[in-house]
C-alpha cells in the first residue's frame, strides 16, 4: 500500500497543483479574467464630423496612436460615439464630440488560460484521463486510510479529520 500510495501521490502532486491553481483563478472570474489580460488605454484626438470617418480615417487614427491592430469593422452606437472592432478581440471607442478614445487591447494568458481550459473538459481524451485522475486519487486516498493504525488511523483521530474533511464541502452544498 505504500509503495501505490507514494507513486500515485508523486505522479498526481503536480497536477493538482495545477489544477490548483487553475481553480482559483476561476473562483474569482468575477474579478480576474484567466482566460485573457485587457490592457485598457485612453487617448485624445482633435474631434471629427461623423460624416468624414471611414477606414482610412480610422487607420490613421491607430496609425497616429502607435496602435498595431487590423480594423475588422466599425459602426456608430449613437450619434456621437464610433466603435471600432480590431483583430484579436481588441475594440476602440472614440467620442465624436471631445475626441476622448478608449483602447482595449486583449491578450491571451498563454499559461493561465491553457491550463484554466481543464476545468470545462477540452475534450473527451481529457474527459478519460479525468476519470482515470479520479480513480487514482480514490486509490490513493484508500490506501492513505490504510496506512495508519492505532489512535491516528481510521478508528482514531484520522477518522474524525476525515469526516469533518467530507462534512465541509457537503455543508456548502446543503446550506
């Protein structure tokens, strides 16, 4: 049992840790976007009639701002705002009356992002290894239970720790 125990618990560390992580990065969506960083960028420009805006007009704005984005298209939400769509997910808000621009630029979170994709089951590869990690963890923690005898193991101490461990996310659920 301790042989089983120690190898799956070293071969397994590193991915729930990952999975660790990747998880709180999830947990606090509301605040943090693990997917994508939004740099977001204010600028001002002399203002302009609506009936002069088009691409090219545009392009010399992002040009002129030093912004490196392809224009996919744009439309005017109002008669005084002109939103502009860029490659990659980015967009531009320009005020027609002040001349005030917002840039958002969007940026994959190359590490953060792959790994937080786990958690929504890619595929159904992961969908396989995903039971195959939980029966592992299930052997493992058999095994764990296994190992300690006397007033630390499951008749002891270890029995208590273990129940408050299944107690706690069961009372999550039912309150």
């Amino acid at each position: 049992m301790r042989l089983i125990h120690r190898d799956l618990s070293y071969i397994f560390a590193g991915m729930l840790l990952i999975y660790a992580i990747s998880g709180i990065a999830l947990n606090h969506k509301d605040t943090f976007n693990s997917q994508y960083s939004i740099e977001r960028s204010e600028y001002h420009i002399t203002p302009v009639i609506k009936n002069e805006i088009n691409h090219a007009c545009i392009q010399a704005w992002l040009d002129t701002l030093a912004i490196d984005n392809q224009i996919l298209q744009y439309y005017f939400p109002d008669s005084t705002n002109l939103k502009v769509f860029l490659k990659g997910n980015s967009n531009m808000l320009v005020s027609l009356t002040d001349g005030h621009v917002v840039v958002e630029q969007v940026h994959k979170r190359p590490i953060l992002g792959a790994l937080s994709k786990l958690h929504y089951n890619p595929n159904k590869a992961w969908t396989w290894f995903s039971d195959l990690f939980a029966i592992s963890m299930i052997i493992v923690i058999i095994t764990g239970i296994g190992m300690l005898k006397g007033k630390h193991g499951l008749w002891g101490i270890g029995g208590i720790e273990l129940l408050i461990g299944m107690l706690i996310p069961l009372l999550f659920v039912l309150l």
